[in-house]
C-alpha cells in the first residue's frame, strides 16, 4: 500500500477537493472526483490510500444471512483486514436501493484505525454513523441490508466508485464538499502545487473583498498582479 510522506499528509488536509481537481485538471486528469457521495457530518478533510471492496447484484442461492458466517465473505473480510490508514471504497454500482454497509462495520473500520469510508451506494444506521469519529461518506441512506441488492466479490481490486477508476493505493482526499482519487504515482507534486494554489486563491480572494475586478487577477494575467501577490505573500508569511 502507498506510503505518504508526513508532509504530503499535512498538506493534503489543507487543501479543497476543488483545488485538487484543477491541479489534475492540468495534468489532464478530467475524471477524478466521485459523482454523487455526500459527507454525513462536516469537519476536517480526510486523507488516505484506497482500500476497495467490489459489488456486483445478488443471487438469491447465494445471499442469505447465512452467508455473513463465512470468513470468507469479501465484505466482512474485507472490514477485518484494511489497513490503519486506508480509506475504504466501496463500489455500489451507484445502486443506494440497499445498503452498503451499515454502523457497526463501520464502527470496526473506525477502531481499525481506517481514515474514512466512501460509497457510491447508501449506508444504514445513518444517525449512528454520523456520530463516528471517521469521516463517511454516501448517496443516501438506505435501510435494507446489502443482501437484498449486492453480492460482494473482490476486495482490493481496481472498482468503479461515483464513476470514477479507483485503483488499490491511489489516495483518496474528502473534504466537505466530495472525494477526489489521486493517483498515487503523481500524489506529491498534486500536492505540492495545491497548496501554492491555495495560497494565491486566499490572496484573489482578498483582493476580491476588498473590490479587486477578476479581469487580471484570477488567472493572473495582468503582469502587476504577480508583483502584487508576491508584495502579499512576504507580508503574510506565507
């Protein structure tokens, strides 16, 4: 599995899920944010390697509840063996007609020491799941069990999740407004070039407060701006 560095750790919890799309964006990466999974409750951004599970429909001759006691179950075999530090991805096939998983596999996840939990699908005992101390994320809620719509087959395989290739390892940033894939191999210049765009978007949007025209500015076109930002910048500390 992908090993942040601590720094591209710290800066990808500082950075929006949109200004990571335009950094991809200028890597010609046009595909990169879920479509459709919603964070249950705000806070801080979540950060970490992708760690899938794979759904396609169920079979009535194979889900019955008694299929939950096989240790082999790619769904709860997948729960016990992801690692601290994955964010557990999920692919519903964008079906929130049943659950993908429900509070108290996520309540393992989160004891696990799991960095969140994305599904283009829905989740049961939202309420429950809200409380957690895990970022999570979903379609909407869904109360019937994953047995009456999904058959889980693969765990740490390349998936769909919102329309988006999710590969084992790529990283996996959330904010409160949505996920964006990163793949891994180019995860530090994304972020290395994020936070530069952070730090000038803060200064356009200053400047924009206090009654700045856009014509110029963002994107910098007029050559006084780049002085400016950089008068700012020293200024700031930043």
């Amino acid at each position: 599995m992908t090993k942040l560095k601590q720094e591209t750790y710290e800066k990808l919890m500082n950075v929006s899920t949109a200004t990571l799309t335009t950094a991809l964006f200028k890597h010609g990466f046009h595909n990169i944010f879920i479509q459709g999974p919603q964070r249950l409750r705000p806070g801080k951004n979540m950060v970490g390697f992708a760690y899938t599970l794979r759904y396609i429909p169920s079979r009535e001759d194979l889900d019955g509840l008694e299929s939950f006691a096989d240790r082999e179950n790619p769904q709860r075999k997948g729960v016990e063996e992801c690692p601290a530090g994955a964010v557990f991805v999920i692919d519903s096939r964008e079906d929130a007609t049943a659950a993908s998983a429900g509070c108290i596999l996520a309540t393992r996840l989160m004891t696990l020491g799991c960095a969140g939990i994305v599904t283009d699908g829905g989740f049961r005992d939202t309420p429950e799941i809200t409380e957690l101390d895990m970022p999570a994320y979903h379609t909407r809620p869904s109360a019937p069990t994953n047995l009456t719509k999904h058959h889980a087959v693969a765990v740490n395989d390349p998936i769909a999740c919102g329309g988006v290739s999710v590969f084992p390892g790529d990283i996996m940033v959330g904010d409160n407004e949505g996920v964006v894939c990163i793949p891994a191999h180019m995860v530090d210049n994304v972020a290395d070039e994020a936070v530069e765009m952070t730090v000038f978007e803060d200064f356009v949007m200053e400047m924009v407060q206090n009654g700045a025209s856009t014509f110029g500015l963002y994107p910098p076109t007029d050559p006084a701006t780049k002085d400016k930002f950089s008068t700012w910048r020293n200024q700031q500390g930043r």
